[in-house]
C-alpha cells in the first residue's frame, strides 16, 4: 500500500511514521499494492486524534480516533478500520460488486457467517410536519436520539438532522 501521512499541529516523527505503516501495514493482506493510504494526525487541546482514509472502488473506508496518547490512537484505528473491511468483504460478495482495490487471496478467503450480517428487523412509518432545521434539531433533542428526519419548510425535501462531536449538528439535505 502507499501511504500519505500528514500532521496537524504536530510533527510527524519517523517513529509515528513506522508505527503507523506497521500497524495499517497489518491490512497489506485484504488491499492491492497500488491502494491509497491516507492519514492525518492532530492534536486538539489534550486529545491526540488519528483519521485513515482508504479510497476503494465505490466507496471509502475511513475511521478516526482520538486518545490521550497517538499510539494508542493508531491501535485503535487499526481496530476499525479491519472490522470495515471484513463487513464490506461481505457486502461485495453479496453484492457481487468489483472489487478492484482488495487483493484475490482476501476475497477468496472463506467468510465465517456471523452476526454481523445486515439485517432489518424494524420498520416504522410516522408522518412529517413541516418544520425548519432548528426545530428539528431541539426535536431531536427532546426525542434524545442522534439525528431527526423531518420535512424541510423552506425546501419542501425530506432533510435529516444529526448531532455531531463538540455539541454541533449536521444538516443533510438531498441533491438530485
């Protein structure tokens, strides 16, 4: 794989830099050689935060993590993002989608069946009431769930709300 490694408020050491393709370097096994690794460190207030990013055809496989200390960061992301690719090894194969960026040994390998698989065990209908994103945040708020869909006012779409890191919303509005 080839990595892009980049700081944010902190200098990337040689040290960071081994550490990092050791551990990511551990997934060498499910991507191609010519697969795009992309990493950014930073530090904000006490936290040291990690974010990988690997482009894959159809899609990206992306996990951040943000601890006390880089390294223990790194382990953590490494976690992630292996558990991301073994679930959409799954939905490749199911799909029968190319998958140009993993390697033939990895997509060959036998899938334990387990619970991890995609099922849908709920389905619930509910009516819309024209409302702004603000109310919709203090909506979901008041609901204390993580995001809100809700009937944009102004637009006439279908919008949803969602609640982000550091006590701040998202908004999601569609583009056709």
């Amino acid at each position: 794989m080839r990595y892009t490694i980049i700081g944010k408020n902190i200098e990337v050491t040689p040290a960071l830099k081994d550490t990092i393709m050791d551990k990511i370097g551990k997934l060498d096994k499910y991507f191609t050689p010519e697969t795009e690794v992309h990493a950014t460190l930073s530090v904000e207030k006490d936290k040291q935060k990690i974010e990988v990013t690997i482009p894959v055809r159809g899609g990206i496989i992306r996990a951040e993590e943000a601890c006390d200390d880089m390294y223990v960061s790194i382990d953590l992301v490494e976690e992630i993002i292996e558990r991301q690719v073994k679930k959409y090894k799954n939905k490749l194969i199911d799909r029968k989608q190319a998958a140009a960026s993993f390697s033939k040994a990895f997509l060959e390998e036998e899938t334990p069946q387990d619970d991890e698989e995609i099922r849908i065990v709920k389905t619930k209908k509910f009516g819309m009431k024209p409302m702004d994103a603000e109310e919709a945040c203090i909506q979901m708020e008041l609901l204390g769930h993580n995001f809100y869909v809700f009937l944009n006012c102004d637009t006439d779409e279908v919008n949803v709300v969602y609640k982000r890191k550091g006590n701040t919303y998202g908004l999601i509005e569609p583009e056709f």
